[in-house]
C-alpha cells in the first residue's frame, strides 16, 4: 500500500513567496529559500514550487534560480509554471527538480505530455490541473493559472493526460484555493475514479480533518497544502501525527498514539 504523501505548496511570484484566495495571490509570505529550509526540518514528503506569472508573461522558467532552491532543499521538488516545451523540462531537471508540472501548454499542445513521459519517464511528469465547477455538477479546467476557461471537463481532461503518459496528477479547487474550508470532496473522488495515478488534492485545506477527509472519503494518495502551514500553528509533523493516528499509512515516524 502507498502511503499518503503531505506536500506543502509554495507558490513563486517575483523576488517572493504569495498568497490568497482563489487564485488571487497578492499577500506576501516570505521568500523561497528561507521556507524551503523551514519546510526541510518539518516532516514533509515533498515540495511543490510553482511560478505564478509565468504563464501570462512568457518567462521563461528560470532553472537557476530552481538549481539555487534545490541545492538546499533534502526532500523531493516538483517545480512548476511556464513549462512550454521538453528542453524546459530537462533544464529544470538538471537543475535538480525531480518532477515539473504541466498545465497552460498541455491545452495547446497535449503531445507536450506525452513527449516528456517518453523522454524523462512519467514519474516526472506531474499533470497540474486547475477547475471550477461548471454550475452543472462537474467541473472545467482553467488554463493560464486560473483566468482562461479551456472548456474541458476536468474529469476527461485527467482521463486523457494520464493516456498520454502523466504520472501523477495535482488537481487544484479554484474556487476552494486559500479559503481553508476544505477540499472539494467530490471533485477529488471523480477524478481518483477516472485515472489510475496518484491524485494529489490541492485547494481548501484549513485543518488535519479535511486532509483525513480527502484521503479516507475521496480516495486522494497526497494533499497538498500552503494556508493552513502560511497562516496557522498547524505543522506537516502534527498532520502526520492526526493522519496515523486515524488510521491512514503515512511516511513518518510516527505511530498512531505516540506523544
């Protein structure tokens, strides 16, 4: 059996780390390299690092200063955010990334997928997908970090990548980013039915509850979280702890009941 995965997500703006909701991240949070640092003493099992602007103004992704953040950073890294193309991807993963995330180019050019799963392997082509629901009971995907409606159903769309050769899926609430509410429950266990990859659930984590939710009742293999750690007391550690002692296999040290 796999054991759940606990991600924080540090999203990348300029010179800094951002927050907000709904994909509205204007609230500064600090800078990368101190976070990663904090993060490598923390328990967790990975970092997702995603470039925000990259996307709407055609950056290139910048592969230096990703080598920077991996020389320090002892957990694994998926980095993200303006990745248009294969020789992108191995730029970032010589720089030290272990997996990139695609989204906006994979809309345009799908063959980007599976093009990057036959040259590196799918275990490093994590498909990021952004959606809101449609009003209708499902959900669209939303290119460009958010702003775009691509019109594709969210639950095909992650059918399809996953044909096409992604390993693993990060699949991110518009609607329930940054409001600590919880995860979008039924979204997650739509998407965990169509495919049959690690579905990492991102958008609305404000307690170690929701995280035990989206697992045990939605079926999601990680969760992914930046609030809750940002803006509470709340630790990857301490969610560890509620996760094992709940029952759920975990990769830590600790054992449900211990102090």
């Amino acid at each position: 059996m796999l054991k759940v995965r606990v991600i924080p997500t540090l999203l990348w703006k300029g010179v800094g780390l951002v927050k907000g909701v709904g994909f509205d991240s204007w609230r500064r949070v600090g800078s990368v390299l101190p976070a990663i640092k904090v993060y490598n003493t923390r328990e967790v099992d990975e970092l997702v690092l995603v470039d925000i602007t990259a996307n709407t103004t055609g950056d290139e992704p910048d592969a230096e200063a990703v080598s920077d953040f991996a020389d320090e950073c002892f957990v694994p890294l998926t980095v993200g955010g303006g990745v248009r193309n294969t020789a992108q991807m191995q730029g970032l993963l010589r720089a030290g990334a272990d997996k990139v995330c695609v989204n906006t180019a994979a809309y345009a050019n799908p063959a980007l997928i599976s093009e990057s799963a036959r040259r590196f392997g799918a275990q490093c082509v994590v498909a990021s997908i952004d959606v809101r629901a449609d009003g209708a009971g499902g959900w669209r995907c939303f290119s460009h970090s958010g702003t775009r409606d691509t019109g594709l159903s969210a639950v095909d769309w992650a059918h399809q990548v996953v044909l096409l050769g992604a390993g693993e899926i990060l699949l991110t609430s518009i609607e329930r980013d940054g409001t600590m509410q919880g995860y979008d429950l039924a979204l997650v266990e739509a998407v965990v039915r169509a495919v049959n990859v690690p579905v990492v659930a991102s958008g609305g984590a404000g307690n170690y509850e929701h995280m035990r939710q989206v697992i045990q009742e939605a079926g999601a293999s990680a969760v992914a979280a930046a609030s809750m750690f940002h803006f509470t007391e709340q630790t990857p550690a301490e969610a560890k702890k509620a996760l094992a002692a709940a029952g759920i296999a975990v990769r830590s040290n600790f054992v449900a009941g211990s102090g």
